[in-house]
C-alpha cells in the first residue's frame, strides 16, 4: 500500500465513525429517549435527618444564659 493508500483509508474510517456517530445522536434524539450518556455521580453520603436541627445556643442570636439550656434575649443576659 502507498502512502496515498493508507490516508484515504484514514479519512474514509474517520467519515463512518462520524456518520454513525450523527444517525445514532439523531436516532435517540427522535425517540424521545430521555437516557443521559454522560451519568450524573454523586458520592455517597451518610444518612442525614430528613428535617433540619434547629435550637441550642449556636442557633440562637445571643447564644445561651450560663446554664446552657435559656437561651438570651439580648446580648447582656439580662434574662439569664
């Protein structure tokens, strides 16, 4: 085989991938196939609460009074 050969033989392959690569985009694009080629991954997590934990001194403004549990009602501690 000649040089001349062997390119031809190159862009003819590259031609097929490409047309069928094209007919098989168009194929699913038609069916109304809803399969996505690129998944998404998530990593797997642990299993968390299905509502948010609300409370405790860190969820208050002011934080809490010195017994841990009363929360402050200004940044003195006035109520504590």
């Amino acid at each position: 085989m000649n040089e001349n050969n062997i390119i031809m033989t190159i862009v003819i392959v590259v031609i097929v991938i490409v047309a069928i690569a094209i007919i098989t985009y168009v194929a699913e694009k038609n069916s109304g196939s809803t399969t996505n080629i690129f998944p998404v991954i998530r990593p797997n997590r642990p299993n968390r609460p299905s509502k948010p934990l609300i409370g405790g001194c860190a969820g208050t403004r002011w934080g809490c009074c010195p017994d841990g549990k009363t929360p402050r009602t200004d940044k003195h501690g006035k109520n504590c």
